[in-house]
C-alpha cells in the first residue's frame, strides 16, 4: 500500500494510493480522521489501517487521473541527511570515504512536494547548488537503540527524495554543513510513499534497489543500494543509538552523484520499481 497526499477543492488531503484502483481518502475510511500521512504511519503500527485499505471496496476509491500530488506531509520531527555514502561520489567532492555516517539534519522549513519548485537562493549567498537523487527511509515506529537486525523492522517504507546543496559554502568549511542544507525548497519528498512489503515484492533484496540522479531528462548518475557504504539497516541501528528515532522521521540515504542546477533546469530522483520525482529549478525573485 502506498500513502500520499492531494490537493483538492477540500485542500490538502491525505490519502491511501493503490495504482491499480486509485485513491482512498483517509476521512472516508477512517470516521472522524482529520490528520496527515505522519499521522496515518503512526496509526498503523497499532491499528494495520493500510490492511483497512486493501480490505477496503472498489467503491471507496476515487480516479488519480487529474490529482495533484504533493508532499505526503510537512512536518517531521527529523530529517536526517547522510553525506558521501557512495564511493563514487566521495571521489565527485575528492573526499575520502567517511569511517562512520556523515550525516546531518535538515529543518522541515526545506520541505517541498513533486513539481514544486526548488528556489535557487541569492548569487550573494551561493551560485553554486547542486541537486542530490536519493532513496528516503521512513521510520513507521519509535526506535532506539535497536540492532541492526532489528533496524527495518522500524521502517514503514521508503520514498524518492531530492536533496540540494549549497555546496560552494559547504567546500568554504566543513562545519558550514548544516547551513549549505537548510536553505527553503532544499529538501523535495513524495509523490508516493510505498511501505516496506511492497517494496520486497519487487526487491526481494532491497540491495538491488537502484537510485538515479537526472537533469534535463538525461541521466547523470546511477548505482544501487548495494554500493552504499553504510547499508540501509546500519543507517536506522546507528541513528538510533544517537536519539530516537519516532514515526515519520525521515533518513535520506545518500545520493550516487551530486549534480549543478540553474534556473530553468528540471531535476529528477528516479528510483525504478518505486517512483520517480520531478522538481523545476527557478532563481530566487
């Protein structure tokens, strides 16, 4: 089952998404719910409402021809950022392969949703942003200290996320890591997030998932979960040994290669067998 959010003459609504049947709309199936995907993760830890869904019939599901899709929600407690977790793109920056996750966190003020645009900041703060195709984790129950073993058992699923960088401020000094992140429009999520057993279905072994950097509909960058340096489950035992980690956090994973944008360039995170994400860039007014 897969969770999302659309826009509608209602505003924005959170929704379950089936491809094959389309939407259903979480206050439709859920009496009285007037919360927001982060709250309908949290929810089917205890209370399965994705099974509710599949379960759910046809006649509750309405066409997605048409939707807007947006981001599935705006207000993580975390989002955490891991630098350099492919070989190759250590080499793009002439970094050397970080010993432990070199990770970070962004504010949710950076969220934007698919076909949002990602604002350049003022040429006076940087002029050189790069954009950063990237598998996210999405924790779907409060973690910590978990092992390895343990560690996906805590995720509800997974998504496609741009993330940018600043990265003329970031190669200024390391320690400006955070700022080079956190500028508005600098973190972009959804359409879909797709839990954790149907991505199994199609990846058995979630090492052979394959990320995509692309600009201008030519491909930049590919590699596979499998060339991590830090895999999947090590990312969730290993944060989670330095706060909990709660329902709708987010960890995005690493990128296999960082590329410059402009304005007027149109970015993509394409992960097959999961999604695709689209985001135009326009300079700052």
């Amino acid at each position: 089952m897969r969770l999302c959010t659309v826009t509608s003459s209602h505003g924005e609504r959170a929704a379950f998404h089936d491809p094959q049947r389309g939407i259903l709309y979480a206050d439709v199936l859920l009496d009285g719910f007037t919360g927001d995907v982060r709250d309908l993760i949290e929810l089917d830890a205890e209370d399965k409402v994705c099974e509710q869904a599949r379960s759910a019939p046809d006649e509750l599901f309405a066409p997605a021809d048409g939707l807007t899709f947006t981001a599935p929600y705006r207000r993580p407690r975390k989002i955490w950022g891991i630098g350099l977790n492919y070989l190759a793109h250590a080499a793009d920056l002439a970094e050397s392969v970080p010993t432990e996750p070199a990770s970070f966190i962004k504010g949710d003020h950076t969220i934007v949703g698919p076909d949002e645009p990602i604002v350049l900041p003022p040429r006076t703060l940087t002029d050189r942003v790069t954009a950063e195709a990237e598998l996210g984790l999405i924790i779907g129950r409060t973690a910590r200290n978990v092992t390895e073993d343990e560690a996906l058992d805590c995720v509800w699923g997974v998504t496609t996320i741009l993330d940018q960088t600043a990265e003329d401020i970031l190669a200024r000094n390391p320690r400006f890591l955070t700022r080079c992140k956190n500028f508005p429009t600098f973190f972009c999520f959804g359409p879909d997030l797709i839990s954790l057993d149907e991505v199994r279905d199609t990846f058995p072994n979630l090492d052979d998932i394959e990320v995509t950097t692309a600009r201008n509909e030519d491909t930049f960058r590919v590699n596979t979960v499998a060339n991590m340096t830090f895999g999947l489950a090590h990312l969730v035992s290993f944060h989670s040994q330095v706060m909990p980690l709660f329902p709708g956090d987010i960890i995005s994973t690493g990128t296999p290669g960082a590329l410059v944008i402009s304005d007027g360039d149109v970015v993509e995170c394409r992960i097959p067998g999961i999604g695709q994400l689209t985001n135009r860039v326009v300079a700052s007014r």
